[in-house]
C-alpha cells in the first residue's frame, strides 16, 4: 500500500499545470521526431538531453519520459504508414502493420498499434510502481562485485545479443568505455588521455558523445544516400481509427501475450525492446499457422497487436531496471541515466530514499503521458503523417543546426563542436558498417561504474582476482549471463539454417 | 576473469550476407578488391583509437605510491582488447565483404554519396570555426544552407533567405527567450 501512496503523491505533484504541459511537449515532441522517417526516440532523447537542463529536474523528466514514449508511438505510426521504421524495435511492426495499411485498413492498424503500446506500457507501470521499490531495496546491499557483475552483463548482452556480428557489438563497446576514462581518474588524481588539453579534464562530456553518436551520425547516414535510394510510395490514411467488436476480440490475446513477452525484458540488460518485439511477432505467426485460416502474411491484427504491446512494455520495466539499478538497457535509457548524471542524480538503490518526489513524479508522469499519448494518437494519426511534407534537405539541416545548438549551449566552448563533428563521422561509419550503437552509449554511461567498482573490489583484495566471484548475487548474475549468450548462439545458429531453407 | 572477446571470432562467421535476408552477398561485375571491403575503415578507427590509449597510457603520470589496480590498469585491458577487435574485424572484411544492396537504377563507384556527406561535415567545420567571430545567426544560417545544399536541395537563393530566417529565429527563441549564450558575432554591435 505504500507505494501506492507514494504513488497518489507523485500524481500530486505530477499534475500541476506546468508538469501536465511538460507531460504534453514531450508527448507532441516524441511523436514528432518518431514520425519523421528514419528518426526514432532514441535521437529525440538526444536532441533534447541539452535544452531539457533549463529546466528543473522533475520537469526535464517528465517531459523525457513524453519524448521517450511519444517515440515509440510516432515511430509505429510510420513503420504502419511507409514502412519505415526509425529504430529496430519498430521494424517487428512493419511487417503485419504495414500489409495491413496496404489493403486500406490503415486506420484500424495505426489503432491497433495505439492500444496496444498503451496496454503494454501501462502494465509495465504497474508493474514498476510495485517492484521497483523492492528491486532498489534488494540492490542496496549491492558492493563492488555485485555492481562490476551487473555492469559486465549489461556490456556482453547488449554487445553480443543486439548486434548480429559480435566482433562489431565489443569494438563498439570499447570504444564507448575508452571514451569514458578520458579526463582525471578519481582515484589517483593521474591525468588520462588528455594530452594536456584543459577542455579534456573533466572528460569528453556524455551530451557531446550522444548527440554525436545519435543525431549527427544519423544525419550524416542519411545524406550518404538520400539523393540515391528511391523513395517510398506513400499511403494514405484515412476513415475511422476505431476498431469494430471482432478486431478487438481478435487482438486482445496477442496483446496480452506481448505483454507478457515484453515485461521481463525490461530487466535484462540486452539492448532494449527489439529482441521481444520479434520473439512476441515470432510467437503469433507460430500459433496463428495452427489455425483453420492462417492469417499472416495478409496483414494480420495479431501480428501488429503482440509487438507493438511488447516493445511498450519492454520500455516500461526497462524505466523501472534504470530507475532502481541504474541499469540502462537501451540507448535511450543510457541517454536518461545519462541525464540523471547531469543533475547529480544516480539512479539505483538509493534514488528512491534520497529523492522520492522525483521518482513518484516521474513513474505518475509514465502513467499520465500514456493517456496524453493515446488521445494524440488515436484520432490524429493521419494528421502526424502531414509532417512528412517537410521537405528533406530543410529538415535535416534544421537538425543539423540543433545538434550544434545543443552542444554549444551546454558546453560553450568551439573545442566541443570539434569533438562533436569527429564522433559524428565515427558514428556514421558505425551504421553504414552496421556497428550497432548502443553498445557504445553503455559503454559511455557505465563506464565509470564498472571501472570504479572493479577498482573498489581489487583494492579492497589487494589484487586478489577472486573477489569477483564472491557471493551469491554476482554467481547468479554471471550464470545469467551464460543463459542469455547460450540462447543467443542458439538462436542465431537457428535463424541461419531457416535463412537456407 | 577473461575479457569477453573469446566468445566472438566464431559469431563473425554467421554475419556474412545475414542482412535481411537479401541476396547482397554477389559483388557487382568488374570491381576491384577493395570493394565490399571499405568496412576495413572501422578496424582502422580501433586501431587508431587503441594507438591513442597506448600514447596515453605510456606518456601517463601517476604518483609513486599509487596501489594496484592503477589508473592504467582499464585502458589497459581496453587497449588490448581494442587491437584484437581490430583484427578480428579486418580478418572478417577480408575473408566475407559486405556488398550492400543498391536500390537506386543507377550504379555509382561508391555507395556512399561522399558529395553529400562532405556538405553536410564541411558545414559543420564551417560553422564550428567561425561561429565566435561571426556570430550565431550568421555561422547557423552557413551551417543550414550547406546541409541542403548537401541533401538536394537546388534553390540557392530560396535558401539563403529561409536559413537566415530560421536561425534568427532560433537566436530569438533562445539566445532572448530561454537565455541560452550564444555569441552575437559582427553582428552584435547594434543589440
């Protein structure tokens, strides 16, 4: 009962006019951003990380907490409409959702996509305002080891699971973990890796490295080939996004079973909502081919219901994993924990005794841009889809100059600009090689985690390396982690026999 | 406690041609080796960034009496790590190129449209050297017409007007407005 009192209190202070319209900026704002193609939340977050410290931290995260779900709605809407999914885990959606726009039912599957993200965000709050306080209660024992255990499974599973070359996946991991030892070791006072540059002391700052890596990169990417893809036939949208009694009846349990495929997911560090949007995709069309009249591949509802309800509530028990551990999943998570850092905040065990309003506020503030989002979503699909009439070069130039307004505005200095141009060029290598990104945004935002605690540990067992292994905790974390690559070589050995089939 | 590289050399060898499933893994008619292997590129990024930490971690400073594990001891396991990764990722480019699919009807000699990239990083140079002497409105209005001009857009003038007008705006809403600082420039005299 007490977290729901506590819950009631964030609701209190969550609703004020000013956070409500917070609440509603980022809710427009994220769907903005994941309409237009080819930009998913994880660049809004991005874009947004260097305006939001204008504001105070209750209401920097309300609104990222909008921008992070309005994302992931806007994106669906456009992996329904064009096929253009702007992050992995919408590519799982475009499949069913965008045959079924094909055959002019746009309407009902853009509903479809609405309900079932709001189901499954909704559960995964739930969820979160009740295990979340316990999860932080039962990580507050955590020491060195625990958190080095915790910080090493984040790295493997998101460098081994999300990419599908591993080589690639660790590359970029070092290189984000490299990134984060520049700048004076707190230890020893030593000076690392900045070669006497002063702009280099405090370290390459983490709004440099995500806007880098996250938009310009992006922006970079697109205009290797804009003039030379073709471009995508458009559809038109339009009639009621309302869904008759039998649809609902139809999509109701791929709902609930995306749902539960989602949820667990948010805990382990393994990239975020991509692998249980296709695992819950992959589970409809086994059950569906079971069926009298299969369905699948003719646009079915099932095949849009159970992803979208997945990666939503992958998103939410992902917020409660950052929330309790400090345990980001994702790219855009690492970007909100990254955040939190600015404010002088650390998310884990002890966010919850040392600022609980802003904890209760953020988690009311899911609940609250969840419906924002349902009412924006619902009736006004078509008219987000009028964004795409920006025309191109305008657009990116206009991200372009934000990217640079973001940086100068945080850091005020040319150096960073600098240093903000480089990485991008790292970061559009990245994807045009398809080295995955988020790898080496954990790496930059657990870096110093990892390293201090590993530090804490060997100093604490005057180099005794088998304080790693000490306890239970960090054993079940690393036999977690055996499970977790043992399935992950099981399932790519698996999807290349099918491949040849 | 190994380092996690081990378990990769074996996963690089499902990656080639996984892409999607498409049939991408022909090499177009009469190219030369390098191509489908531009991918190299990244194994010299690792190389060079591990260099930099090698640099590093020699030229360091660190007090006598600092305990084990030191400040180098991380880049350290970093550096290496970063130079096996390096190899791996050549030995996978020479051994499997990635050709990706053109969708355009028109072959060009490099997949990425580097015209296009230059505007856009060229821009961005531009700007980053000369936002403090000519100020914000200026430096961002240069900044947003090369990266149209980057990305096709063929109204020179039209933009021109239309990158002055929004990056004005920008400097309005939050140079004024929030009070962010960003510097006047030539142009500051007369505000």
């Amino acid at each position: 009962m007490d977290s729901l009192n506590m819950l009631m209190e964030g609701f209190s202070s969550a609703l004020t006019p000013m956070n409500l319209l917070w609440v509603l900026v980022g809710c427009l704002l994220g769907t903005a951003v994941g309409v237009l193609p080819g930009l998913g939340s994880s660049m809004a977050v991005a874009l947004l990380l260097p305006i939001t410290f204008a504001l105070d931290p209750t209401a920097a995260f309300i609104m990222f907490a909008g921008v992070y779900f309005g994302g992931m709605f806007g994106d669906s809407t456009m992996a329904i409409l064009m096929n253009t999914p702007g992050q992995a885990s919408a590519i799982a959606s475009t499949f069913e959702g965008h045959k079924m726009a094909k055959d002019g039912r746009a309407p009902q599957a853009l509903a479809t996509a609405a309900i079932g993200a709001f189901i499954g965000g909704m559960v995964a709050s739930v969820l979160v305002v009740f295990l979340a306080p316990a999860l932080a209660d039962f990580s507050a024992n955590f020491g060195p080891a625990e958190f080095f255990a915790l910080a090493l499974f984040a790295f493997v599973a998101t460098s081994s699971v999300v990419s599908d070359s591993a080589v690639k996946g660790l590359a970029a991991l070092v290189i984000g973990l490299g990134i984060a030892t520049v700048g004076i070791d707190p230890f020893s006072g030593a000076e690392r890796f900045s070669f006497g540059a002063p702009e280099m002391f405090d370290g390459i700052s983490l709004i440099t490295v995500t806007v880098a890596i996250l938009a310009l990169g992006e922006v970079f990417h697109i205009a290797s080939r804009i003039r030379r893809d073709r471009t995508d036939q458009r559809i038109r949208s339009a009639g009621r996004p309302f869904l008759s009694r039998a649809e609902i009846k139809e999509a109701a349990p791929a709902w609930a079973r995306g749902t539960a495929i989602g949820l667990p997911f948010g805990v382990i560090p393994a990239g975020g909502s991509e692998i249980p949007t296709f695992i819950s995709y992959d589970v409809e069309r086994r059950i569906d081919r079971r069926r009298r009249n299969p369905k699948f591949g003719k646009g079915a509802i099932r095949g849009l219901a159970a992803p979208e309800a997945a990666g939503n509530a992958t998103t939410g028990t992902a917020m409660g994993a950052l929330l309790a551990l400090g345990l980001p999943v994702s790219a855009t998570a690492a970007i909100m924990l990254a955040a939190f850092q600015q404010y002088g905040l650390q998310p884990g065990p002890l966010l919850f005794d040392r600022s609980p309003d802003l904890v209760w506020a953020l988690l009311a503030s899911f609940f609250i841009a969840m419906v924002v989002l349902l009412i924006i979503n619902l009736p006004f699909a078509g008219l987000w889809s009028k964004l795409l009439l920006i025309p191109a070069p305008y657009l990116y130039a206009g991200i372009t100059v934000f990217c640079g307004l973001g940086v100068y505005a945080t850091s005020g200095a040319v150096f960073d600009l600098l240093m903000l141009l480089g990485l991008g060029m790292v970061g559009f290598l990245m994807r045009r090689h398809g080295m995955p990104l988020a790898p080496l945004m954990i790496g930059v935002v657990l870096g110093p985690l990892a390293e201090t605690s590993m530090r804490d540990a060997l100093l604490s067992s005057n180099g005794d390396y088998s304080v790693f292994f000490d306890g239970p905790i960090p054993l079940v974390l690393y036999a977690l982690l055996f499970i977790v690559l043992a399935f992950t070589v099981r399932s790519k050995v698996v999807n290349r026999t099918r491949q040849d089939v | 406690m190994s380092t996690p590289v081990p378990s990769s050399p074996d996963m690089a060898e499902q990656h080639p041609g996984e892409k999607a499933g498409l049939p991408d893994g022909q090499p177009p008619a009469g190219t030369s080796w390098w191509s489908g292997r531009s991918g190299l590129l990244l194994s010299l990024v690792m190389v060079a960034f591990s260099t930099y930490l090698l640099i590093g971690i020699l030229t360091m400073e660190v007090g006598e009496d600092t305990d084990f594990p030191g400040p180098k001891f991380f880049p350290g396991i970093l550096m290496v790590a970063g130079y096996v990764l390096a190899a791996l990722l050549a030995l996978h480019y020479v051994r499997s190129p990635e050709h990706p699919t053109e969708t355009s009807a028109q072959r060009y000699r490099t997949f990425t449209d580097w015209s296009a990239v230059l505007w856009a990083a060229g821009g961005f140079l531009l700007f980053a050297l000369t936002l403090e002497k000519l100020g914000w409105i200026i430096a961002a209005a240069l900044l947003f017409w090369c990266v149209a001009r980057g990305f096709g857009s063929r109204r020179p003038l039209f933009d021109v007007s239309f990158a002055l007008l929004f990056s004005s705006a920008i400097y309005l809403a939050f140079a004024i407005g929030l009070g962010l600082n960003l510097p006047s420039g030539i142009l500051g005299g007369g505000f």
